[in-house]
C-alpha cells in the first residue's frame, strides 16, 4: 500500500503544471559540463557574465522547416534545479580527489534565479541558425545547464516535426494514431513521443499513461493473439448481449451466424472459407464492448474471412441496438483492402437500407511512415486513420535534430567560433530576432540583429545579409513585423502564462499555414541555397519575387539573415 502512494504521489508530481519527470535533474548532464564548472570557479571566473544561444543548423527530415518544443519542459528544469546532498555526495565520491571541498558547497547553493531565458514561443516554425533559447547569467550556471536543456528540446522539436509532417501528409480530415510505446527508445522515450506527437498534430495515442499525464485521447483495439486465441465458435463461454433500448437478452452468436450465412451469398463469399475461430473472437469483443466494436480483420485473410465475419457480427449488433465502429487493417495492400471493404460497406449500405454501415471507419496500420501514406493517397485509399508507431516515435528517418548550444557573449564582449566547415561558425553575440511577413500573410524572413540595432518596421525596407558571404543580400519591405523572443525566465521564476498541450498544438498548425506550400511539400521542398567556398554547405534562402537586390556593394554591419521561402 505504500509503494502505491508513493507511485500515485509521483504521478501528481508529474501532472502538476510545475513539476516535472524525476530523471530531469541536476545531474543528467555530461561531466564535462561539471568539470568546466569547476575550472570555472578554480580559475576565480565565478562573476563572469556570459549568454548562449541554443539552436539548430540544418532542418531534419530533408525538409524545410522545423517545430519548436520542450520549452516548458525546459523551464520546469529551470525552476526545479537544485542539487540534492546525495547528488553533492556522489559528485565528492566521483570527481578526483584535487578539487576542493569548498567547490561542492558552491554547487550546493546554485540556483538559476540570475539566469534570464528568452525563447520562442513553443509550436512555433523555426528555422536553421535562429536561437530557440537565448539563456542570459552566471557563465558557470548556465554551463551547467546546457546538457539537460538540449535534451529536452533535441528529441521534442524532432518527434513535433515528424508529426506535423506525417499531418501535413495524411491531410486534415485523416485521422492519426500514434502507436509507437512498444518501439520507442525506453519509457522516457515513449512517453515524449506521445506528448510530442500530439502537439504535432495526431489525434490520440495507444498510450494509456500518456493519457493520463497530459490529458491525450487514448485509442484501441485488440491485437492478433486475441482472435488466435479463438479456435471454434465453441470457445465462446459467452454468447449473449441485452438489447441496448429494451433490455432484453438476445444471443449474439446465433443473430451473427445467420447474418454471415446471408452476406455469404450477396457478397459471394464462401462461407465454409470463413473462419470460425475468427467470428467467435469477433462475437466475444462485440460483446464486451458493443458501442465500441472495432475489429482486426487480417488475422487470416481479409477478402475471404474478416470482412464477411466483421460484418456479420457488426449487423448483429444493429440488431441489439448497437453500432460497430470499424475495422483495422495490420498488413496486405492497404489501398486496395481499404476500397474493396468500403465498397462492401457500400453494398450492404445498398442491400439493406442501412445509411450508417457505408461510412464505417477503416483503421491502417502495418509500419506506415510519410512516404506510404503519400502513395496511399495517391493510390486512392479509403482509409480514415492511420496508426503509425515505429517510423514515428524512433524517426527513422533522422534520429536526431542536432541542436547545440554556443557561447556568443561574454561580460559585454561578442563571442564567435570559427571553422573551416563554415556550418560550424557562430553568429556572434546577443540577438534579437524578427520574422517578416509579406502582405499575403506569409512569412518571408527571420531576421537576426544585434539587440543594439533598431528593430524592424512595417512598410520600411530593410536590407538582409547573409552573415558570411557579402554578396548575398536582399531589400525586404514587411507587411508585419513579429518579435519572436519573450523573456520567459527571470528572477527564478517563469515570466509568462504557459499554454496546455491543446494550445501548443493550435499554434503549431496557425504557424505552418504561414509558410508557403511549396516549402513544406514532402519532395522536392523550396531549398536552401548550400554555398561556401569548402563544402558547399552554408544555408542561404532563395529570395521571394518581391524582394528587391541592391544594385550597389554596402558595407558589412551585423545584421544577419536567413529567408524562409522562395
């Protein structure tokens, strides 16, 4: 009894809007960034005052835009960080016997009330180069922080953009399951999938404690051991269902067989072709969950035994007062099962004047990922949700986004690194940022300035540079002008009101109609033009067909650039 108070006070800590997972701590960081503090502090740098920025240096997917997550996540580290004394006490057994004592009491009193944190809002579509987090503060804090920080933002904003992506796929009237808890990276893994996922725009998980957590619409069926373990109509201890409006008992398996011994003939099936085993299943989770029948049909063979089975027992149902909802379909070509159970939804629609059975769901599954669904659609499937699972919460395609977090600023002196893989050069210093839009509504550019420089107005041309090759440049006169940094952390506490997951996930479809559709089709996108006189690999954007070029050299200033469209 009190393992499970312990268990059930952990998960109101974890639903609580200002708790967090208890792996997010202190020490889920590198040792290096614990060594660095202590050289830090040895070397008398405790009063530097530092800012780094975190961002990312290519888009994942081979595409042309990312999705900003884990801010929240971020800022509960924020307010939560603080070494324990059995953290103190493991870092005096682990580090070497030189550093000084007076080091692990330093580190006993850290706290993050003198960092600042200025981000993007979370949902928000952002771009190579541009910070997501601008942390501001004590340069032996803020190094202490950086690890844990990548983490949450790194697997988030991925999973969020995968999402989306396989949205913007399916199109808006499809519906998306995320099925991924058994093949995602752990536990942790599984359950930032499925929040993740969510914000990016599916509309349920498979998993029972994301639900719970974060409030997620939880979905399921049954799996294919569930109909194998049926061999005979005789394995059914249970036969009977009350009608849903009259109460009376009515035998299920006996309304179900005479339904199949008709449909056999109008949908010229054999019926002896049927299986058995597989009805009786049917029958048994019909009756366990009559309003809400889906059934997996592929168990054996789809054409010759789950669809007639299905629809025998989904007809006995409407006798009792009950509607099926659906089928699933795990394997086979899913284009064309999904058309010819449609077109039998349709017949029986047809043959016995009943409107509902022709608009059944169809439910996919069978390791789908964005390409599959693309030839589905063009294909002509009649399927109304995918379930998507592995391609999804592992992102097989890029495991990893690749956010890094940089020094550009220490005690008011700007801070760069250079490279001879010009990808790796930073921007220099402290930032404001700005997206530009055009009259159309669409986004042109984000821009990127010294915060010493005046901001951007409407209907005023602003000249863009590419920060470090001169003669790429453009005029853009914005229509609007949008600050995308808000200070979101001072003083040791949280500056703005934090949205919930069914605003986060609002925003992230309001911000990718902002960008133009040619950027975010799955082949072929809007590029980045990738010049440097290496590699060939530094992003610069296209021009959209209003901005104007300078005709005439201007010299170098720090206002920098990226274009997000063509």
């Amino acid at each position: 009894m009190i393992m499970i108070d312990r268990v059930e006070a952990s998960l109101d800590r974890i639903r609580n809007h200002h708790s967090q997972n208890g792996v997010i701590q202190p020490l889920l960081t590198d040792l290096y960034q614990i060594n660095m503090a202590y050289a830090y502090w040895k070397s008398g740098k405790i009063e530097d005052y530092a800012v780094f920025d975190l961002f990312f240096r290519k888009n994942p997917f081979h595409g042309e835009f990312t999705i900003f997550a884990g801010l929240e996540e971020c800022l509960k580290f924020m307010e939560n960080f603080r070494y324990s004394e059995s953290d103190i006490q493991y870092l005096r057994e682990t580090m070497p016997d030189t550093v000084e004592p007076e080091f692990f009491d330093f580190l006993a009193d850290v706290t993050t009330k003198d960092v600042k944190v200025y981000a993007i809002d979370e949902g928000k579509v952002v771009f190579p180069r541009v910070p997501l987090l601008v942390l501001e503060g004590p340069l032996i804090v803020i190094q202490l922080l950086e690890t844990t920080l990548l983490t949450l933002v790194n697997y988030a904003s991925l999973i969020a953009t995968n999402a989306a992506r396989y949205r913007m796929a399916a199109g808006r009237k499809i519906r998306l399951l995320e099925f991924g808890l058994r093949r995602a990276q752990g536990p942790d893994g599984g359950l930032t999938a499925s929040k993740y996922a969510y914000i990016g725009g599916f509309d349920g998980t498979s998993n029972v404690l994301a639900g719970k957590l974060y409030n997620i619409p939880v979905k399921g069926t049954h799996a294919h051991s569930y109909v194998s373990s049926y061999s005979c109509l005789d394995d059914l201890h249970t036969e009977t269902l009350k009608h849903k409006e009259t109460g009376a008992v009515m035998n299920l398996k006996e309304v179900s067989l005479a339904w199949r011994s008709l449909l056999a003939d109008k949908l010229k099936i054999l019926q002896s072709e049927a299986s058995d085993g597989e009805l009786a299943a049917f029958i048994s989770f019909a009756i366990a969950f009559p309003s809400g029948f889906i059934a997996l049909i592929d168990t054996y063979d789809v054409l010759k035994s789950g669809l007639l089975n299905f629809c025998a027992v989904a007809l006995g149902l409407h006798d009792l007062g009950y509607r099926a909802l659906g089928v699933r379909i795990d394997s086979g070509d899913l284009a064309y099962l999904s058309c010819v159970a449609r077109s039998t939804f349709a017949t029986i629609t047809k043959g016995f004047d009943l409107e509902w059975f022709e608009h059944l769901q169809i439910v996919a599954s069978n390791d789908i990922n964005e390409e599959t669904i693309i030839s589905l659609n063009e294909q002509g499937h009649k399927i109304d949700c995918f379930g998507i699972g592995t391609h999804l919460v592992t992102c097989q395609r890029q495991p990893a986004l690749g956010c890094v977090f940089k020094l550009v600023e220490i005690n008011g002196e700007a801070k760069i690194k250079l490279s001879q893989d010009v990808e790796k050069i930073t921007c220099p210093g402290k930032k404001a940022v700005y997206r530009l839009y055009g009259a159309d509504g669409h986004a042109l550019i984000d821009l990127m300035h010294r915060t010493t420089e005046s901001a951007p107005k409407c209907g005023s041309r602003v000249l863009c540079r590419h920060p470090f090759q001169e003669s790429k440049r453009a005029y853009v006169s914005p229509a609007k002008v949008e600050a995308l940094f808000k200070l979101y952390w001072k003083d040791g506490k949280i500056q703005q009101d934090l949205p919930n997951l069914e605003e986060v996930r609002d925003r992230v479809a309001s911000s990718l109609q902002t960008l133009r559709q040619d950027h975010k089709r799955n082949l072929n996108p809007t590029p980045y033009k990738e010049e440097s006189p290496s590699s060939g690999s530094h992003s610069f954007i296209t021009c959209h067909h209003h901005l104007e070029f300078p005709l005439q050299p201007h010299s170098w200033s720090l206002s920098w650039f990226l274009l997000i469209v063509k």
